[in-house]
C-alpha cells in the first residue's frame, strides 16, 4: 500500500481500547496533527461509544479483521491482551501495515518468536510500547550516559590515591540500579488472573525495565539471578557480556505519594540519576549539566511547586493527595504527571513509518522480554539462568 506524505495524518486504528488505550494511545492519536483516529475496535459498546463520542473517532466496530483489511487505514495501534497479538499482527502483515503494539509482546517465548519471524519477513514498521525510550528525561539522560560511556572526560578533581594503579579488566564497566515503588493496590483484575498474566509482574512490569538497562548499556545480557516473595517483591541481576550488572527491584507495597521510577547509572568515574523523568542528575561527567528539570503532564496544582523537579512534584502530590481524602475520591491525587514518553513514542513512530529511524523494534522488544522470562525462571528455580538456555527453551 502506498506511505502517506509527511502532510497526511496518518489513520490509526486501535484495537483493543481498554484502560491502557483510552488513557494513552486513542487521546494521543485524537490530539495528533499527524495521526487521525480512523477506526476503534472494542466487544463493549459503552467503550466504543466513548471513543466516538469523547475521541471523535471516525468509526467504531467490533470486528478487528474489518479494521484492518480496510484500505483507508494506514496503520495499527494494537492494545489487547497478548492472547490477541500474533493473529493481528499477522493479518497486518499481510497487509503490509504498519505496527505499534503494547508490551509484552507474548506470554510465551514461543508464540513471541512467531511474532518476530512475521515482523522481520514483512518488513512492516513495528514498534512495541516500551515507551520510556520516548521519554525526554530518558532521551536526555541516554545521550549523556552513552557519550560519556564512548567519550568519557573525567572530572579534574577525581582522586587517584596511588601514582600508578595495576590495569583492572572490568575499568570502565558500568552498572545500571533500578529502583521500582508501586502499589499494588491499584492493579486490575486481570493481573491476578493466571490465564491472562500467568507470569504477572516478573513479565507484565519487568520487561520496561530490562528494556531500559538493555538500550542504557549497549550490551548483550548474558545471565540472570532473581528472587521473588511472591508477586509483590522482586529483585533481579543481570550480568552482560562486557560484565557490566544491572540491579532491578520491583517493590509493589510501596506508595504513589512518592515518585515511583529511580535509575542510577556508574560508569567511567560518573554518575547519572533519572529521578520519575522529572530530574535528571550527573556527578563526574565532564561537560554535562548538574541537574536537567522536565515538564510535567496535567499540572493541575501550577501554583504550588514550581521550581518543578521532584521537590516540586511532591509538593503537588502532596496537596492533590490532601484533596482526594477531603473529597473522598483516590483519583484526585493524580497531577502533574512524569511524561514517560506516551504521545512521544507514537509521534516517533510515524516518524519511523515515514522512513526515519526505528523506535523499539521487534529484536529490542524481544531481548528485554528474554531477560525477564531468564528472571521468572531464575526466581522459580532458585538459580543463575542464561539467556542461551530461555532461547533454547522458546524454539528460537
């Protein structure tokens, strides 16, 4: 089918338009001037009337094959389930559509090895919603971490107590910490359901944050230790091939009165913290600034911390939090979001879709799933697994 120009909207149609979707993709594309919501297709007729009511989607259906074979759509927003990925992606193969999907990509090694055969011998434009690589504050952050990684100018005043040191194999090596504060209080239903996230957080969670280490270092992971508690606290190591470690911990009986996302990097005598996306902040990284602040999304408290960052973000989050018990309503608490790249990745995707640089593709989504999968073993089995062995395992 022919690309649309650079001024043509391209016409999405999203298909499955659950929480995730009428939260994120469908207001993104709807708010888009480079993107038109052509076609919504949901089995609720209520979501489906929100969508053209409050979205002004063109059309609603439940019939997704319709969707798709239609010729005045340009491209997919897929957000069901995983149990509805590959035949979907498989049909828009066919039709040589264009791709973006939700993460993970599968449930099962298996059935997301198919997925990326159909991607790579269609040669469609894929993206899978890790969308933190859409983020400004990770944008800024990776271009900082990786130029000082290749290029690194280490700081005048760093201490070196002896005259000469003995050469050390692993100098310059860097390690990646990640810090997770959720509260699980907030899941959905179906997150405690086996049959739809059989591996629930280790795979529906983890995988954004495998993907982050995973595109910070430039490196392949190798190995993977893991210990679980049960669905609400996990912690993984993951040893790349350079020997560079990444350290996940996934607590989910935290709170959202304080900022959920930390990631600390060391590496080259420098350190880089990525604060919720609000903040970054560098030590030892010659040339780069000291602190970058980052707007936030839906600032309904602009009055009350504005110097922004994450002092400023707590002080928002402190009064919204102190408006919701008055009002009795939890929602109220959400203000000034992080902006972790939503509308970013998609605005990026048709941008890769009209020829520009890929965003997350399919092999990107595939080894930060691997790594997960490597860590639910791990914690199941209670030892190291390599990647070689999940790869053995999934029919790769």
């Amino acid at each position: 089918m022919p690309l649309p120009t650079h001024s043509t909207p391209l016409r999405f149609a999203v298909i499955g338009c659950g929480a995730v979707a009428r939260a994120q993709h469908i207001p993104n594309i709807a708010a888009s001037s480079r993107m038109e919501l052509h076609t919504c297709v949901d089995l609720d007729d209520a979501v489906l009337a929100e969508c053209r009511d409050r979205y002004a989607a063109l059309h609603v259906t439940h019939d997704w094959h319709a969707a798709v074979a239609d010729p005045e759509v340009d491209a997919i927003c897929l957000a069901t389930t995983e149990r509805l990925r590959l035949p979907v992606i498989q049909a828009a193969a066919e039709a040589g559509k264009a791709v973006y999907v939700e993460k993970p990509l599968a449930t099962t090694l298996t059935e997301m090895y198919s997925i990326r055969e159909v991607v790579r011998t269609s040669g469609i434009a894929f993206c899978v919603g890790h969308n933190r690589r859409a983020s400004p504050a990770m944008l800024a952050a990776h271009a900082i971490f990786r130029e000082h990684m290749e290029r690194p100018q280490h700081a005048a005043w760093r201490w070196q107590r002896e005259a000469t040191l003995p050469p050390l194999p692993d100098d310059g090596v860097p390690s990646i910490a990640v810090r997770i504060n959720d509260d699980w209080h907030s899941w959905k239903g179906w997150v405690f359901d086996k049959t739809q996230a059989p591996h629930g957080p280790m795979l529906f969670e983890m995988t954004h944050f495998t993907d982050v280490c995973n595109w910070f270092l430039e490196d392949e992971p190798e190995e993977v230790t893991a210990v679980a508690s049960g669905m609400l606290n996990e912690a993984v190591i993951v040893r790349y091939r350079s020997g560079a470690l990444a350290t996940i911990l996934l607590a989910n009986n935290g709170t959202f009165a304080y900022c959920k996302e930390l990631y600390e990097m060391m590496g080259n005598g420098g350190y880089l913290a990525i604060d919720h996306m609000l903040e970054v902040r560098t030590a030892g990284i010659g040339g780069a600034p000291d602190r970058i602040v980052f707007p936030m999304i839906d600032d309904k408290h602009p009055q009350i911390g504005a110097e922004g960052g994450v002092t400023g973000w707590l002080a928002k989050k402190r009064a919204a939090c102190a408006e919701a018990a008055l009002a009795q309503d939890p929602l109220l608490q959400f203000t000034a979001e992080p902006d972790k790249g939503h509308a970013h990745a998609l605005e990026r995707f048709v941008d890769q879709i009209l020829g520009g640089p890929e965003v997350c593709g399919v092999d990107a989504a595939v080894l930060a799933t691997e790594v997960a999968f490597a860590a639910i073993h791990s914690a199941e089995q209670r030892r190291p697994v390599t990647l070689a062995e999940i790869r053995a395992g999934g029919q790769r």
